[in-house]
C-alpha cells in the first residue's frame, strides 16, 4: 500500500503533528519517493500514470464538492481535515498498516489484576503495560508515559509474590 501527497500536507499535517513523519520518515530510513509530477511518481512507485492521475483527479473533485464520503472507500472528514493533492512536488510513502496502540484493552483492577465481564478478578491473571486498557488515551495516545505502567507492574509484582509466598 502507498499513500501520496502534496506539499502542502508534507509541510502542514506532515510536520505538525505529535509525532510527525516529516522529518522522522526520511530520518529512521523509511522510503518516501518524490517527483515533479504525477506521471513521474507513478512510474516511480510502478503504477500507471493515467490510473493514479485518474485516482488523484477523483479524490480532487470530490474534495471541491464536498463529498468525500461518496468515494469508495468513503473519506471522512469530520475529524480530520481532508486536503487535496494538487501541488508539486508529489509524495509517495509506502506503508503497511499495524496495531501500535490501542486505547481498549484487558480491563484491570488498581492491582493489575484481570477482571471479567462481572468486574470479578479472575485468579491468577494480571496484566500491566501497553495491555492494560484506559491508562492511555486522550488526542495523544501514550502521554501518561511510563509512570502509570510501572506503578501497575509494581503492584501486579507485589500480588505475584504474595501469592507465591
């Protein structure tokens, strides 16, 4: 899967974000192809000129006439603003899509122990860390930091010995 853009999205949400890929991309040594035009980038990443002008040339218009969502796959743009692909120079990043974080997760008492669909602890079952839900979350996912996940392991360790002694 490849995703492209403009410069105005590389210099705007590209650079403004939390953890913007302009620059981190290029600096961590991830590819991001750049061209002068749309037929240039489209040989580069091995598609088609005429298709991706085709693609480009459909989004474009949906995004002048406001219905994005009429697209298929739909774009949203209610959330986040949705930006044309018309000014050179022309980006191309390849991506794959993961699970980095999740703002759900294994719900837990204030020991780290598992509850069940009853808030029950299920014995013997503690969680702490990235797998603990609703200790993350907010526009930043990750900004409570390492406090809280330690804390959490620290009292899962002091459960664990108290059982084991």
């Amino acid at each position: 899967m490849t995703i492209v853009f403009d410069q105005p999205v590389w210099d705007g949400p590209g650079r403004n974000h939390v953890q913007p890929p302009n620059p981190l991309v290029v600096e961590a040594g991830g590819t991001l192809h750049r061209a002068a035009t749309i037929a240039e980038l489209a040989a580069t990443i091995g598609v088609a000129p005429n298709v991706l002008q085709g693609f480009i040339d459909q989004y474009n218009a949906a995004h002048d006439a406001g219905t994005l969502q009429n697209l298929s796959p739909p774009r949203r743009g209610d959330r986040y603003k949705a930006w044309p692909i018309k000014t050179p120079p022309f980006y191309a990043m390849p991506i794959c899509s993961a699970i980095t974080n999740t703002m759900g997760g294994i719900v837990v008492n204030g020991d780290g122990a598992v509850l069940d669909r009853h808030d029950a602890p299920i014995p013997g079952l503690f969680a702490a860390g990235s797998t603990v839900g609703g200790l993350d979350g907010g526009p930043h996912a990750g900004y409570v930091g390492g406090l809280i996940k330690a804390t959490i392991g620290l009292r899962v360790a002091e459960k664990i010995a108290a059982i084991e002694a």
